[in-house]
C-alpha cells in the first residue's frame, strides 16, 4: 500500500485514464 504512494506519477497518470488502473500503475513501476 506504501509503494504505491511512492509512484504518484504512475498512478495519477493512470486514474486519468482508468480509475481502476491504479493497481497495474503500481505493477508496472514495481517491475520497471
């Protein structure tokens, strides 16, 4: 849950698109 506050880019970029996508923006940043 606090390593996805850590990617506040990721996220907000992906609620913009998709309100559900805040998970995978947290996946994604973990990975990349």
């Amino acid at each position: 849950m606090v390593e996805k506050n850590t990617k506040p880019v990721m996220k907000s970029a992906t609620n913009a698109s998709d309100p559900g996508g805040d998970t995978e923006a947290f996946v994604m940043g973990e990975i990349n």
